[in-house]
C-alpha cells in the first residue's frame, strides 16, 4: 500500500457529509460538506503523488470512529494521521490542540502560548484554518479569548454543532 492514496465518502453525519482521504500512513485529509465526491476527488488528488483509489474499508476505523463521536460515545480518535508537507510548527500545534478533552475549549492565544509564545496567536489562526483533519485534529474548540467562537472552515453553525455533540453550548 506504500505510495498510494485512497478516498471515500462519509454521508449523513449531523454536520454533513465528509469526503475522507488517506494514504498507507494514515488520514490526511477531511473534507466538511463537500459539494460532491467528483468535486472533492479532484481537490484531493492535487495533494496526492498518486491517483487516488475509492477504497471504503481502509477507512473502516475512521468510520466507525467517527459515528462513535458523533454519537457522543467516542472520547478520543485513535487513528494514525499522515501529516506529511505539513510544517513542524503545525505539527506541534495541532499535537497540543489533540490534548484538549472533549467538552474543553483552549484560545488561539492560549494554544499559542503552549506552542512557543502568545505571539504566535495568528500562526496558530493559521493553522487552524489549515487544518487538513478537522473534526480528529479538533480545531472546532479553539475559540476566541472573549469567548466568541472564532472562525471555522466548516462554518459557524457546524462549529457549534461540533461543540453542542461534546457538550458544549453557545
């Protein structure tokens, strides 16, 4: 499976449908409420070295994973992620964003301080908006330091939703 990239769809989640992608490695790419998977496919394969294949069971623990959470009864994603072209500052952001507990929020600033510096506040925005993961790198609980909820690329009301199934309301 080495050098390969694979694809499914995901349809019906209560946010929408999700376009799934992944390599040998592990997921590297979520896709909120795709407008369709020929649209998704083509997005995806730019980031792919290889054509990507439809593949539903090598993403059978996503999938399940995935309506566990959205059933509320998944706390934490144990899937292997694939993170290849994303730089180490990312990496470490999005590894310290993995530590916050279903049903806990962190600011842009408070993730930034954890991540080299309060001054990194916008590098971290950054990546949050880059995030190849969504939804298994949570970036839906990074909110504002007022306590707005910030942005997010699956939009405000998906955000929401994300936080309303952890238990959190806005």
């Amino acid at each position: 499976m080495d050098g390969k990239y694979y694809y499914t769809m995901m349809k019906g989640t209560p946010v929408g449908n999700l376009f799934i992608g992944g390599s040998s490695k592990g997921i590297n790419a979520i896709y909120l409420n795709p407008k369709s998977e020929s649209a998704s496919l083509k997005e995806y394969s730019k980031k792919c070295e290889s054509k990507p294949e439809k593949n539903n069971l090598f993403f059978k623990d996503a999938v399940e994973q995935l309506d566990g959470y959205f059933k509320g009864k998944l706390k934490t994603f144990k899937l292997k992620l694939d993170l290849t072209g994303t730089t180490e500052f990312r990496k470490k952001v999005y590894g310290k964003l993995r530590k916050v507990k279903p049903g806990k929020t962190t600011s842009y600033g408070e993730l930034a301080e954890k991540s080299g510096g309060k001054a990194l506040s916008r590098a971290v925005g950054s990546a949050m908006a880059g995030n190849p993961i969504p939804i298994v790198i949570p970036c839906h609980r990074v909110i504002k330091s007022d306590g707005g909820l910030g942005g997010f690329g699956g939009g405000l009301p998906m955000k929401e939703k994300l936080l309303k199934i952890e238990g959190i309301e806005f």
